[in-house]
C-alpha cells in the first residue's frame, strides 16, 4: 500500500517547485540602456535578480521530492523483486517516464537560473553605428521547467502508487510477494 504521508510531501514538493517556477518567469531579469551621467556612453541596467532566487528554489524543492520518492521506492531497482504483472510494468515505464521529464525540469531550471544570472557589461561610445544589445533570458525557459515539474509531479505521483500496488500483495491473499525475481531450479536425480 503506498504511503500517504510520502504522496503527500512529494506532492507539496513538488506544488512549491511549480510555483517557484512560474514566479521566477513572471521576474525574469530585464535591463535598459542608460547613459552616463557625462553622455560620453550607454552601459545595460538591470533589474533586480530574484528570479534566479525562484529558480533555485524550484530546482532544490523538485530534487528533494525525486530524491524522497525514490527512496521511499528503493529507486525501483533495490529491494526485493516486485510482483509480476501490469502494476510491475507500468511503474518501470513511469519510472523511466518520470526520470526524463525531472532531468529535463532540471535542466531548464538550472540553465534559466544560470542564464538569468549572467548579467552582461556591455558599454558603448554614443554616435557609433552599432548599438549592443542587453542580454536577457529568453522568455519561456522557466516557463518549460515549469511544465516539466508538472509533468513529473504527475508521473512521479502514478508511479509510486503503482510501484506500491506491485510490491504490496501476491494477488491471492494479501501476502506480500517475496518471490525471488528469476526462474527457480529444481533438483532432478
């Protein structure tokens, strides 16, 4: 039987990691050219950077809730063997399914944090032909690690309940299954 308690602070996890997510998207640094106090250049201005803030959070609070989950789950590969079956089958396909989508939030978390961070120190004589421009994040990287923090809340949630199911009861009785996972030998005389 899947644990409550788990499904329930992976769940909060992972609720606190999207919305961290779509806040650091809506306060993504912006920036301007102002010039100098003598006009003599321009230089980029930019604005506050709590999105990087967010964006950390967002990845910190995702990857406290994979790692309790595959803990509470022994990562799927520990343990004694599962249950045969569709249960067995379905949560190694959301495992694997789960495990893409949280690397690939990560990765967009990581590198719009990163990227949100990198403030540029452009300067530019006024009169010249070519203007710099101030570097930004684009927009929507938080937006996609937010979408895929959804997606792996979701995945990671049906998983463990499936998971749960498979190793919880043979089917027969409601003993828990504790066969060995290979085919067994007999002795023959």
């Amino acid at each position: 039987m899947a644990s409550t308690l788990v499904i329930v602070i992976v769940f909060l996890f992972d609720l606190i990691a999207f919305g961290l997510a779509i806040a650091a998207e809506q306060r993504r640094s912006t920036a301007h050219m102002v010039p100098d106090r003598k006009k003599e250049y321009t230089y980029c201005v930019y604005d506050s950077d709590i999105a990087t803030g967010f964006g950390v959070g967002a990845l910190l609070f995702l990857l406290a809730s994979q790692t309790l989950l595959m803990c509470a789950s022994r990562c799927f590969c520990c343990g004694r063997g599962l249950r045969p079956g569709g249960s067995r089958a379905c949560a190694l396909l959301l495992f694997l399914l789960c495990w893409l989508t949280f690397i690939i939030a990560e990765a967009c978390l990581l590198a719009g944090s990163v990227r949100n961070a990198y403030h540029t120190k452009y300067s530019y004589i006024l009169g010249g032909n070519d203007t710099p421009s101030c570097q930004t994040l684009r927009k929507g990287v938080f937006a996609a690690g937010a979408a895929f923090v959804f997606f792996t809340a979701i995945l990671s949630e049906f998983y463990y309940v499936s998971y749960s199911r498979a190793r919880s009861t043979d089917g027969a009785g409601g003993v828990p299954y504790g066969k060995e996972a290979a085919v067994g030998m007999g002795t023959y005389h």
